[in-house]
C-alpha cells in the first residue's frame, strides 16, 4: 500500500471539519474515499464530491472500501465502532475521548492489543502546541526541579444552553457519559496527566447542572494527591464568563506560568529544597530570574496527526498518542465525578465497574427531557488552541 483510502465515520462539527482539509489534501498519501453518518443528510454533500457514503458505521467498515477510519462520532460508540475496525483490520483513529468511560476503554485497548498490525490512535491535539511542549521539555530536561504542584484554572469553556440543546447526545449521561471533563476540559486532563503523570488520589466535587438546564456536571474542582507528595488543583466550567485559562506549575528550581498566550518562567537559582537547609538566614530568599519563553502555535494541529496516523500505517512511524494513551484521562475524568457522588478522595486506579455501574445508574434515572434545536453554525475551531 502506498496511499491510505482514508473514511470518516461521523459528520458533525469535528467530522466535517477533517473531512475539509482531507478534501483540501493537506495530508500526504492519504485520500478521503468514504464518509459515514446516521444521518442520511449529513452525508449528501460529500455524495456530490463523488465520495462513496454510508450510513451504518459497522456495514462502512466491513465494505473494503476504506483501509482506515477517523472515528468522529459521540462518545459511547467510540469503542463499538472502534472495535469493529480493529476486528475488521481497518486502522482507526478515534477522537477524544477514546471511549464514554473507563471500562469501555479497556475494552477498546483490550482489543487493540489482539490486533497489533492495525494502528489505533487517539485524536489528542493539543499535545502538539509548543506551549505545551515547551513546558513538557522544561520538565523533562528538570529545569523545574522536583514537581511540588500544578494549578490548573480550565474555564474559559463557556457553553449556552443553545449548545447543549443542538445534539440529544450532549451532557446526557447515557449519551456522553458526563459533561464539561469528559468532552470540553478532557484535553487539558491528558495534557495534565502527560506533564505530570497519574495521581495516586483524587477528591472531586462536581456540580451537575449548576449553570445549564442539564443533568451532567458543568462545574468541577478537583484535589489530586501524587506518590511523590505534589499535589493539584484543576478547575473547569462551561458557566463562567469570562472564563480563565491559567496553567501554573512549581517545583523546587522554580515556577512555570502560562496564562493569555504567555509563558513565564521563573527560574531560582538556588533549589528551594537546597536553599531551605543551607539558607542561613529565616526569611531570605534565593535570587529569581523571570524568562519570558516565546513559542508559536502548531499548524493545523488535527491535519498533522492524521499524516502522522498515515505515516504510522504506511511507514511504521509510531504514533504521536497511541490510543491506549486516551485512557489516562477518561479515568482522570471519572474519578473527578465519583468521587464527588460518592462524597470522598478515591485512590487510583479507579474501580471501572463501580463508575459504570454508576453511570448505567444514572442513565436510567434520567428525567431530563431533552429538545434538539437546529445545531448552531459558529466557528468551533477557534477553540481549538488552548
Ligand atoms: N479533537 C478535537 O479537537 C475535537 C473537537 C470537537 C469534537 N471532538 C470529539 O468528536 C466527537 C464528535 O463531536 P462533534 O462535536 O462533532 O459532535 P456532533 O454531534 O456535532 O456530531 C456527531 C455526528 O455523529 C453522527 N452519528 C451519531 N451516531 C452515529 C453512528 N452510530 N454512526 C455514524 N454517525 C453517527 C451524528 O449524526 C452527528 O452528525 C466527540 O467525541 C467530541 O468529543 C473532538
């Protein structure tokens, strides 16, 4: 094979939105033959285009019509589509969240792992932003010393209730599985947990439905505890105007801040931990230098994963997030919400069965009767870049 027939199954906002730079072919080697939507409709533009469509996700990827899939659909059909495609050897990138919960993503990767030669990737862009890299770098190459605590203030994802009503999937339970961490913050979840690793405990306080008229959470505080003693603190919402996007990490060589499109640095010159035993005086401090540290944004972010999950399938490459990878912050995402249900700190790993009881729990309790109105047509993608 020297060019990949690439499909799209789900032609939502994100769908549509791969499905256009594909078309613009901003991604080597690679050529969208297919697309996939349960909504008939959805899919008549591309008929147009000459692309082959469907309508049944299982029946597209068992038609030999496409040697990989972008899976673009709501959460809860992440793993049963995305365990058609590994059975079916088809290569599947699947958005984030890899799956609604955590033992759904077991599932997934357990199957993933029965089919080594198909590629399974995650769509977690925002990894790419030099932002974060930059800041990943500084950790690695222990510029921040030990790591002693990460505050994470994730709110500038205000959301009007026109949002939620323009899919019956959105912030339901038994459609989404939760609300603002498993869909809108969950980036900055993997991203946390990619810089920082796991916690060994959460204690989360979730409020559902404070600013919407929905049943899902829309405002979270979480404490995370970590091994080593550090700890966090990360926030979101969907009610908050104006919302904050301030990212701050400290360690014992100094302190990371990135907030408005800044990032600072402020460096000690001696180690707190250093300066703490051989400091001869009580309330001095060691000398601090502040680095403004410049960085860019990444370039079409989605479309270069997509080459990378081409490359990985053609040449080999490996994967920028193996898919495996997305269950770090569905588990981060979950234990946030039981926790806060259960009233208590939970210690990792979480229980997947005791949340998806919980979750199945809650499904069936809904009440929440849900009107879809016409889906808004604003420009998603400027949230990309956070
Ligand atoms: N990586 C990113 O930057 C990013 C951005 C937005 C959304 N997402 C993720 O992409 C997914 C879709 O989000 P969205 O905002 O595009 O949702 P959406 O509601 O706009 O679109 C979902 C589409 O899937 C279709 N669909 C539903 N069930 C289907 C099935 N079984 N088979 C085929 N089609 C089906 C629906 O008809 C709809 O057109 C979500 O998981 C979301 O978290 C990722």
């Amino acid at each position: 094979m020297n060019k990949v027939r690439l499909g799209i199954i789900g032609l939502g906002n994100i769908g549509r939105y791969h499905a256009a730079y594909l078309l613009d072919g901003k991604v080597d080697r690679c050529e969208l033959v297919a697309v996939c939507d349960a909504f008939e409709k959805a899919t008549e533009p591309y008929q147009a285009k000459g692309l082959k469509t469907f309508t049944d996700g299982e029946e597209f990827i068992k038609s030999g019509e496409v040697d990989a899939v972008i899976v673009a659909t709501p959460h809860f059909q992440h793993t049963t589509l995305g365990i058609a495609a590994l059975q079916a050897g088809v290569h599947v990138m699947v958005e984030k969240p890899i799956s609604a919960h955590k033992a759904d993503a077991e599932r997934l990767i357990a199957e993933s792992k029965k089919h080594p030669k198909v590629v399974f990737g995650g769509m977690f862009q925002m990894r790419s932003e030099p932002r974060y890299q930059k800041i990943k770098k500084l950790i690695d190459n222990n510029e921040l010393g030990t790591l002693l605590r990460l505050n994470w203030i994730d709110t500038d994802w205000f959301r009007s209730d026109a949002y939620y009503s323009s899919s019956a999937w959105r912030a339901t339970w038994k459609g989404e599985g939760g609300g603002v961490t498993i869909n809108q913050c969950l980036h900055q979840l993997d991203t946390l947990a990619w810089l920082f690793g796991m916690p060994k405990s959460v204690r989360g306080f979730a409020q559902l439905g404070r600013f919407h008229n929905i049943e899902v959470e829309d405002n979270v505080t979480a404490y995370m505890e970590y091994a080593d003693g550090a700890s966090a603190i990360f926030i979101s919402s969907t009610g908050e105007i104006p919302g904050t996007n301030r990212l701050e990490i400290t360690g014992t060589r100094g302190r990371v801040v990135l907030e408005k499109d800044k990032l600072t640095f402020i460096r000690n010159e001696v180690a707190s931990d250093e300066w703490n035993k051989t400091s001869t005086t009580g309330f001095g401090q060691p000398d601090q230098w502040t680095i403004d540290i410049p960085f860019g944004n990444a370039d079409m972010p989605h479309a270069a994963y997509i080459q990378n999950f081409v490359d990985a399938i053609l040449d080999g490459a490996p994967l920028k997030v193996p898919g495996e990878e997305g269950i770090r912050s569905i588990e981060l995402a979950n234990v946030i919400i039981y926790s806060s249900l259960v009233g208590q700190t939970v210690e990792l790993p979480l229980d997947s069965k005791a949340w998806e009881d919980k979750l199945n729990e809650l499904g069936e309790k809904s009440t929440l009767e849900k009107k879809v109105v016409e889906a808004t047509k604003e420009d998603f993608t400027k949230s990309f870049r956070r």
